[in-house]
C-alpha cells in the first residue's frame, strides 16, 4: 500500500486540488476504503490515472505514526528514501541472510530497510554485504569483454588473504569477465532518527536499494 500516495491525495484535498491515481496505487487504497475514486474523470496528462479523494478513514491513516517496518521476512517496500553517501571504510560484505528479502520485488528507486537488531552481530551491513553481491550477480549478464585485475591470492578453504614471509599480502593479476547488470542494488549504512530522502530510519540498520 503506497502511504506516501495516500498523504499525497489527503494533502491536494486539504488544498483544494483534484489528485489523480493509477490503478496499481489505487487499488489497494480503495480496498481498503482510504479513498474513493470516480473512473468517468481521468487524469488530462495520463489517461490511465483516475480522479480520486480520500475518505476519513484515508485522512486518518495518513495523519497516524508511520509504522515501523515488520520484522525479518515481512519487509516493506520504501519508495521516496535516498541511499546516504558511502563511507571511505564502509564494509560491503557480508555472510548472507537468513531470511527472504524482497529483491525480485524492488523498483528502480525502491528500496527496504533492515535493522541492525535483526542480526546476531547487529550488523545489517556486514549480515546482507553478500546476499546483495549475490543478487546483483543473479541479474547480471557476461558482456564478453575482460578487464584485468591486481587482487590478493586467497586460502581456497578459509578464504583469507595469503601473506608472504614480511607479513604482505600476496597479490596476482588475473583477467575477469565484465559482468552486464541486468538490476543493480547497492546497500549502505543508515542512522535511527535520521532522514534520507524523504524517509527517516526508524533505527540504525542498512538501507537496499534498486538503482538499476
């Protein structure tokens, strides 16, 4: 349910202006009796959109507390929320997730939160670095282009990085494939309280989103 639409609707009715929706944010408002719709006007700028406004019961769940998004395995949708910047030591890895996360359902420009509570270590960066690695390789694609790259050798059971007798990690030069993103998403850390967007975390956590 888009409750960002819905404040949007109460909002252009508080001013007197006609709100328009289409039939992918209307309708579950509608089933939900929050707005009332008149198909016979339509939007003169998009046809697929329809008059609608909103009912006291609409006006009343947009003026409540945002709700808090549920917990592991229920994660909602945020549309509207802007990815802070990355930090120069930012950690993007991670050991999976345990639960269902809602990639396959993200927009380009969607995104969901996850609290760092959620997770034994209370790391939801470090937790889902790796389901996210993974779902952009899911959606990728071989370009048929190489690139070459200077990286550390690693234990092939421990996956840690190999040192030579000073204590330096022993690097190689490898060529790799160039992978074509099909859907990108990009997780970063975010703060209780603080605003991103037009979206506050309600608790320090990782923010995921689809910018691809």
């Amino acid at each position: 349910m888009n409750i960002v639409k819905l404040k949007e609707i109460v909002a252009n009715d508080a001013a007197g202006v006609q709100s328009y929706v289409s039939a992918s944010d209307g309708k579950p408002l509608l089933d939900a009796k929050l707005i009332e719709v008149n198909t016979e006007l339509t939007n003169p700028n998009n046809a697929a959109e329809v008059a609608c406004r909103s009912t006291d019961a609409g006006k009343a769940k947009a003026a409540a507390p945002d709700e808090a998004p549920k917990s592991a395995g229920h994660y909602a949708v945020i549309t509207g929320a802007v990815l802070p910047p990355p930090k120069k030591r930012g950690n993007s890895s991670g050991s999976g997730a345990p639960t269902k996360y809602p990639f396959a359902d993200l927009p380009v420009g969607g995104s969901f939160f996850s609290a760092n509570t959620e997770h034994a270590k209370h790391d939801a960066v470090k937790a889902l670095g790796s389901t996210v690695s993974a779902q952009n390789d899911k959606y990728s694609e071989p370009s048929g282009e190489m690139k070459t790259v200077t990286r550390a050798v690693r234990d092939p059971q421990t996956k840690k990085a190999l040192l030579d007798e000073q204590g330096k990690k022993v690097m190689e030069t490898v060529q790799l494939p160039v992978k074509k993103y099909n859907r990108k998403f990009t997780i970063r850390p975010v703060t209780g309280g603080q605003s991103y967007g037009e979206w506050t975390a309600p608790a320090d956590g990782a923010l995921i989103a689809r910018t691809q």
